[in-house]
C-alpha cells in the first residue's frame, strides 16, 4: 500500500467542544477525527486543519489534511471516518491531493458567517449557534461600517492581545450585513414564528487569513455602530489606532460559522 495525501471537508457543531486544536484532557474536533481515523486504519496518524475555530465555534466547511497508509478507497473514507465520530461532527468529503499539497498557503479565502438573533424570545432550538441581542440594529449603519473594513489593511485593532503575530495585515474581501427578510430563510414552524423568522441578522466576512479573534471582534464593533453607541466613521479610527482597546467588545463565539474554505 502507498501513503495518500487526503484533503476532508468536515461540519460541525463546536458547542460541546474546546475548539479545533488538540489539548490534553479536553474534547476537541481535532482529538475526535484523529481518534476516529487512528480507530478506522489501526495506525496513528496526524490531522491538520486550516482553521483554529475556538471553544464553542462551529463550521459546515473546516478543511483539513491527513496521510493515510489503508486499503480503504478514498470515496469511502469520508463515510467511513464519519460512521466513527460522534452525531455532531460529519466529514462531508474526502478528496485525494498532491504529496505537495500546502493546506495553510494555497488557501485563497475562507469564508465566516455570524449569525444574531434580535427577536425578544430567546431562540431555544438555535441558541447555541447565534447571539441572542434582543432590540434593533441599525442595518443600514452597519453596512456602512462594514464597508470600511474591505480591503488590504492592518486589523491589528481587531485582533486578540493574544495574538502575538507581528504582521497583522489582512485582506478582506467582503464583509456584509444581511437579515432573514433578504434571506427568506423560515426557522422554525412557532406559532409566533414571524418574529422567529425576521430577526435574524446575518454578518459574512470573506477574507485571505484571520487573526485571533479577529472575526468575533469586528462583529462586536458593527454592533456598537448598530446600537448607535458607535459612528460608522470611526471604524477609520479604530484601523489606524493599531489598538485592541479601540475597537468594540468581542462577540460570543456561538454566533460564528466558518463556511468554507477555498483553494
């Protein structure tokens, strides 16, 4: 048998877990899919993925890279891999890749959605994937704000103090704002399921790579500039301030998906 280079597209639900990465003791993605392929082939093995998500954050497209020595067709790994790992984590495709395959820099963009629900009662069947923010949003304001975070700059501002990379230059692609209304997305079949159905606000940002926390930070700041406690303009200030504590409070991570990631 030859060692494959083998690309899983994975979805999960990241509540019940300490993140992606591996730590001693803690339930994470990483330690279940590693644990799952070691128990499928009989041999350790290493996974690698092109996100960090933290505690409690959730993805429908985390990508991640294994070498696997296995008679197993490759089209049959990713039901083989999923029929051993809990009912919250799925690899949803498994994919052959080239022995150079650079799973960190041939990414061209990943894409993170964050989802708030306004509405006045807590949302049950979805609270573990939004942040509950009952009141308005200024929409149209927060697209404004929104805007000024497209383009080549430094988000160092937007980072974790965490974060101790020295280049804090990113590329973002498109950061909107968007809600239900637009998506016509139906939640739930409630008795009073409008309110369910037209509170829901949706904020994707598309961007080369992320920060620590970067994503969870510029959603808490579009925030501020939703309530009003922030002008949209000042978003200008925050980026040229190079300053985590310029910048809004950090979102929860409940609300965060990262829905793909492209090559």
């Amino acid at each position: 048998m030859s060692v494959r280079n083998i690309k899983l597209t994975i979805a999960y639900d990241g509540s019940r877990y300490y993140g992606w990465q591996i730590q001693p003791g803690k339930k994470t993605i990483q330690g279940q899919i590693t644990e799952a392929i070691r128990n499928l082939i009989g041999c350790e093995v290493r996974v690698h993925g092109a996100s960090r998500t933290d505690t409690a954050v959730s993805a429908l497209g985390q990508v991640a890279l294994v070498q696997i020595d296995s008679p197993i067709p490759t089209e049959k790994l990713a039901e083989a891999i999923t029929h051993r790992l809990p009912a919250d984590i799925v690899v949803t495709e498994a994919v052959q890749v080239p022995d150079g395959f650079d799973l960190i820099g041939a990414v061209k963009s990943k894409l993170y959605r964050y989802t708030i629900f306004t509405g006045q009662v807590r949302p049950v069947l979805k609270i573990r994937h939004c942040w509950h923010l009952p009141g308005k949003l200024n929409i149209d304001a927060m697209t404004e704000a929104a805007k000024l975070l497209v383009g080549k700059k430094d988000f160092k501002s937007f980072a974790s103090a965490a974060d101790k990379r020295e280049n804090s230059v990113r590329t973002i692609f498109r950061c909107e704002v968007t809600t239900s209304s637009q998506h016509k997305i139906h939640h739930t079949h409630h008795e009073n399921s409008a309110q369910y159905e037209n509170n829901w606000v949706y904020i994707d940002v598309e961007g080369d790579r992320f920060l620590y926390n970067m994503v969870r930070n510029i959603v808490g700041t579009l925030v501020e500039v939703g309530i009003g406690r922030m002008k949209p303009e000042k978003i200008k200030k925050i980026l040229e301030a190079k300053d985590r504590r310029a910048a809004g409070p950090i979102a929860p991570a409940a609300g965060l998906c990262l829905m793909w990631v492209k090559y």
